[in-house]
C-alpha cells in the first residue's frame, strides 16, 4: 500500500489523529475520523511516533559473533532506521552499502577505523589496520552511508595499544570532519585517558555500562571526566548490548540528572534471541521502568537521534515528508526486565510494537 489512512491514532500527548499517507509521504495529519484514503488501517488504541532510529546496531549477518540481517533489527522492530556502530572497516564498507539498498529500513553506518571491522574482535590489535589511506578514501566514496568513525577502545580489542588508536582516530576525525563514537569497556586504557579526547558531537557508546572501568566512581558518582564532557557537547548513547548495560549505574545516571540522549541497543542475533537485549521495545521498556516518562524515552530515539544524525526530519511528523512511522502500545501488564549483569527488575508496563510505516510503505511488526 502507498495510500492509505492511519486512522484514530494517539501522539504522546493521548490527542487523536489521522494521518493520510498518498505516495510514501505524509499528506495530511488531521483530526481524528476526517481522514480519508483507499485504504484506512484502524490503529485505535495505539500511539504513533517518527519511526525508532537504533544508533547502535551490528546489521553484517557474514560476522560472527557480532552481526544480524537487516531488517531483524530495524523494521521488524518497530525501527525505521539503524546505524551500523562500525562492523565494517575500509574493506567491508561496499558490502554493507550494497545489504543496504536490498533493505526496507534505513542504514547509515559507523566506519570502523580498523580496516577489517569485526572480522576479529582485536581489531585494533595492531596498528597496520588502521590504514589511513583506506578510512579517508571510504569516507569520500560512501559519504551517503557513513555518518561517523568507530573506535572500540577496551584492553581486549585494542590489547598492548593502550589510547593510541583513539589519538589516531581523533587525527582522522579531523581529517574526515567526521565524529568518532567510542566504545568503553574494561580497561586499560583507563576511562579518564579516554574521555577528555572526545570533542563536541563525539559518541559515548555503553555510558551506563556496570564494569570496573566507567563513568561513575565506587560512590555511584559521576567522573568529573564525564561532567566535562557533558559540557563540552559530547553525546552520550547507550548501546545497550550483551555486557553494557547496568541498571544500578542508569539508576545513579537518573539520581544525578544525566540527560537522556539516545537509547540504542548494541542488537545483533545472539542477544536478540538469547537475550538480555530481546528488541528496541525491551530496552525502551527499560528505561520506562527506571522511572523516564514516556516522552523522555521516545524521544531519545527519535528526535534526539535525529538531531545527532543532522536528519531533523526523521525526528518529526509532518505534512509532506516521506512517511516513517513507529506504531506502538504501552500496555499495563508486568514484565521481567535483565540487564547485561543478570540483575532483574519487573514492570508493570512495557512498550509493543505494531507496525511501521517505513519510507511510505506499511509494515506490521
């Protein structure tokens, strides 16, 4: 279908709406019942938001372990658009171009620094493949996919490197006049090496990670590390994935007034089908526990994430824009919630998602 009707749906704000859809794109958002199209699709009950944007995906299903399809992880999630956190390096790049334009969700793409990506989890092991040459040319031929440089800066992937890779990466930022989104994890290098390398719009991924080596000290007080760069602009993303995310450290984090950026996943298909991240719905649902109102938490994957990718458009709903929509419920049944230490929480709401209007075209979830 490419006109259609979303009828009786409900923004944030519980207000109901119609939402007329001619050609892929967004024609009218009109009162409730006054829309009209070929086809009405009754969505009462359910909440429409701009479509969910994952900032932090592994959509290269040919690595291992780190890889998933396409669109397991974006529209059959409720998400419209992924952003690939640096499977590919220089060498892999084309490939994951080309998965893209078979895909019905939208892909951008972190740039490993490394130019063999995630074909091994030590890419950063040896210096020779960071190629300089290779990143800078990548990022002129794909400028349309990749929207940043990756770094994964903990003691197993970079081992005797140390902060080297980072201070490399930086210098390629530079170059490229793209940010860096930097992994954290278990060290060395130590968090308060890491941190002040990263400038305004860099990427914290795993902020609220629960190992030794993070953000907040043994008094679940932020690093003055992490209250500095706040200041400074850097974004901070939550990526949650199989070993990253610490309900007691996202409590602290909410204690502390740390702002909401982006919620994203670290989702590939070991832990969406084993768990602890399940799907976009699960993580967000997490947040809604934690204590985030609603709006909080839809909008650290849309509008927030929008703004970080400089595609506003993707972070609202309006009158001739190409349709991407997420349609949800939040339904008041409990549900036993598992972060990546094994702690568990129960809520007595989560999140469901429906379908997704993904480039014009409907899709039930």
């Amino acid at each position: 279908m490419k006109d259609f009707v979303l009828r009786h749906v409900k923004r944030l704000n519980e207000e109901e709406i119609d939402i007329v859809i001619e050609d892929g794109k967004i024609a009218q958002v009109m009162k409730a019942g006054d829309g009209h199209g070929e086809h009405v699709i009754d969505c009462s009950g359910l909440y429409v938001s701009s479509g969910w944007i994952d900032l932090h995906v592994h959509a290269f299903p040919e690595f291992d372990p780190y890889g998933d399809e396409i669109d397991e992880i974006g529209v059959k999630q409720g998400v419209t658009t992924i952003v690939d956190a640096g499977s590919c390096g220089a060498d892999r790049i084309a490939d994951l171009a080309a998965s893209r334009e078979k895909a019905k969700t939208n892909v951008y793409a972190f740039l490993n620094i490394s130019r063999i990506g995630l074909e091994r989890v030590d890419e950063l092991s040896r210096l020779e493949w960071i190629d300089k040459g290779k990143v800078v040319q990548a990022v002129k031929e794909y400028k349309d996919i990749i929207v940043g440089l990756k770094a994964r800066i903990s003691k197993s992937v970079v081992c005797e490197n140390g902060i080297e890779p980072l201070r490399i990466a930086r210098a390629l930022s530079s170059e490229t006049d793209l940010p860096i989104m930097v992994h954290i994890g278990s060290g060395p290098p130590k968090i308060d090496d890491i941190i002040p390398l990263l400038e305004k719009g860099d990427v914290i991924t795993h902020y609220l990670n629960g190992k030794q080596n993070n953000l907040f000290d043994e008094h679940e007080n932020p690093r003055q590390v992490l209250k500095d760069a706040i200041k400074r602009g850097v974004h901070l993303d939550v990526g949650h994935g199989t070993a990253s995310f610490s309900f007691k450290v996202a409590e602290a984090a909410k204690r502390h007034h740390i702002a909401l950026n982006t919620i994203s996943t670290d989702i590939y298909r070991m832990n969406r089908l084993k768990g602890p991240v399940y799907s976009m719905a699960n993580v967000l649902t997490k947040f809604l526990s934690l204590g985030y109102s609603l709006e909080e938490v839809i909008a650290a994957v849309t509008i927030n994430a929008a703004n970080w990718l400089k595609k506003p458009e993707l972070g609202w709903i309006k009158a001739g824009d190409v349709a991407n929509l997420t349609l949800f419920a939040v339904k008041n049944e409990p549900i036993t919630l598992i972060d990546s230490d094994g702690e568990k929480r129960v809520s007595d709401q989560r999140i469901e998602t429906k379908g997704v209007v993904a480039n014009g075209e409907f899709i039930k979830c």
